[in-house]
C-alpha cells in the first residue's frame, strides 16, 4: 500500500484508517496497481485532516513518553546493579584488600540506605535523572571510602576489553584431533576444560572459550562408547557448554550463551544452572518472560538461592512495569 502516497500520508498510516486519508482528497489511489474508487459512506465516515493531526500526535507523545519510561528504567537498573556488584564485593576475597573493617561498615550503611530509597522511590515522579543523581551520589561515597576498590574494577575492565576483543577472533572449527582411543579422547577433553578454567579465572576468556571447544570437538569424536563413556562424555559437554557460555557473558555475548545454555539443556533438561546462566543471558537481552521461566525452574530445581531468587524479581518487576506502560499506552489511544 502507498503507490503515489506523499510522505505526510504516509507518516498518518499509523495513526488512522484509509478514511482519514480520503480526507486529504485522495479521491483516487493506486493499491497494488488496482485503482480504487472510495464510497460516499467511506467519505462521510472519514476523519479531517485536524483529526489526523491529533492522532499522529498522540502517537508521538506516546513514543516520547515510552522512551521517558525505559531512561528511567535503565537509569534505576544502573543503580539497583551498582549496590548490588558493591555488597558482594564486600565479601568477595579478591577485592579483601580494598576494604578496612570501619570503611566496610560505613559502604555497607550506604548501600542499605540505597536499597530503602530504591524501595521507596518506585513511581513516576521519579525521574531518570533522580536515579542518576543517586548514583553519583553513592559512587562518590564509596569511592572516597574505598579508591581501591575501583582502581581493582578498572584494571579488570581493561582485562575484559582486551580479553573481549580476542574473544571475537575465535574461530568456531579448530583443528581435528589425531585418531585417539576413546579413554584418551576423554582424558584428554577434561584436560582441556582444565586448562579453560584456568584461562578464565586469569579473565583469559578468548584463550578459555578455545579450550572448552577443544574438549567438545574430542568427546564428540568419540565411537562406539561403553554406557559409563557416553556419560562421563555428556557431563563434559555440559560443562563444557555451560562454560563456554560464561565467557561469552562476560564479553556481552548473550545470545550465543543462550544457544550455548540451550546445547546444555537438551543434554540435561534439569540443569539449574544451565537454566540460570541462560536467564541471566535472557535477563541481559531483555527478553524478560524467558528469563522468568528459566529461573523459576532454576529455583524450584535449587530453592533459595540467592542470585536466583534476586534475578527472578527483577525479571518479574520489568514485566510488571512493561504491562503498566502497555496498559497506559493502549488507555491513552481508546480514550
């Protein structure tokens, strides 16, 4: 549709039906080269170009309001995540040496502080720029209580763009491997995961991601296995997959993780932590109905966790709100 239509019809197209743009006096028009001819009752029923006006309006103060709500969202995620990273750095031994007992007491007051705000400051008339203030507001805090906990976190930021980089390089087909039997063929598989864990606890993601598929493409040569290889083999693979997808999450490949998540689970549907790690991925992507299935079954599968539990709310809270925006969306074009 819109063979000889100008660009302000065509911009109206979402705002009104064709009888509004027989309002232009558009008594004529070509549709798919057929001519068509509208009725007296099509032009009594049609809107004025007044009318066309006020829709297309209402479509862009809609879409204006739209991306007023995701800035918000994504300026309150900004600062939910930093408190969050922030406790558990608390208590993870590799940033120990950032922190003396009182400045820990006093980072720990300042992220409950932040928590209750955020608990308390939900609604509209919180702006995207409210949150934004918040957290140069607490960063600042932080940082003059502990400079070398951000020193820490920008020298691994470093390693992740360095690491992201070579990560993007690797090929997906290595080399085969020489004719082995099946027994070597799968110490040599668990050799290699080995080595990929190590790659990545040094941040060495691209390096780790090349062993893991190393150890795949070895247990997938295997032949003729006997009941205890082929399951010693699929546990590999899931490892394997499995950790594969955790460096591509930590060099923002989500959805790669997910296909990764998803070759785990059709070899063992009730991993839960397959089923977490691909809705984190999902989480990340935004597709957050999928992220909330995947955990609910991860937590059901491991009750309590507390990475699962929190994601799951945050999955369950920006549904939550993208049915609000839909709900007002759709109230404001019927009314």
């Amino acid at each position: 549709m819109g063979h000889g239509l100008d660009s302000t019809l065509s911009v109206g197209l979402g705002a009104a039906s064709y009888a509004s743009l027989v309002a232009y006096g558009a008594q004529q028009f070509q549709i798919e080269d057929k001519t068509f001819t509208p009725t007296e009752q099509e032009l009594e029923g049609a809107m004025d170009e007044t009318e066309l006006q006020r829709c297309i309006k209402m479509e862009e103060e809609m879409s204006h309001n739209d991306r007023m709500i995701e800035e918000r969202a994504h300026e309150r995620n900004i600062l939910e995540s930093f408190l969050f990273q922030t406790k558990s750095h608390l208590t993870d031994p590799k940033f120990g040496d950032c922190f003396d007992a009182t400045s820990k007491e006093q980072i720990e007051g300042i992220i409950t502080t932040g928590t209750f705000w955020l608990e308390d400051n939900e609604g509209e008339e919180i702006s995207a720029e409210d949150y934004k203030a918040k957290y140069a507001e607490f960063l600042e805090s932080i940082k003059k209580l502990s400079p070398k906990l951000f020193e820490k976190l920008e020298e691994i930021e470093k390693e992740k763009a360095k690491a992201a980089a070579e990560a993007a390089s690797v090929p997906i087909v290595t080399k085969k491997s020489k004719p082995r039997t099946n027994k070597q063929k799968l110490e040599a598989a668990a050799n290699k995961k080995e080595h990929g864990n190590k790659l990545f606890v040094d941040l060495d993601y691209a390096n780790a991601v090349r062993r893991y598929t190393q150890a795949l493409e070895l247990v997938q040569s295997l032949y003729d296995e006997t009941p205890e290889q082929k399951d010693e083999a699929n546990k590999l693979k899931v490892q394997c997959y499995l950790n594969i997808a955790g460096c591509l999450q930590k060099v923002q490949g989500f959805q790669k993780a997910v296909e990764n998540c998803k070759q785990a689970l059709d070899i063992e549907p009730d991993n839960a932590k397959a089923l977490f790690r691909r809705g984190q991925a999902y989480f990340e992507l935004k597709e957050f109905e999928l992220a909330r299935d995947d955990l609910t079954k991860a937590d059901k599968l491991t009750p309590g966790n507390k990475q699962i539990l929190h994601l799951l709310a945050r999955s369950k809270n920006e549904i939550t709100k993208r049915q609000e925006r839909e709900k007002k969306m759709y109230s404001k074009m019927f009314n």
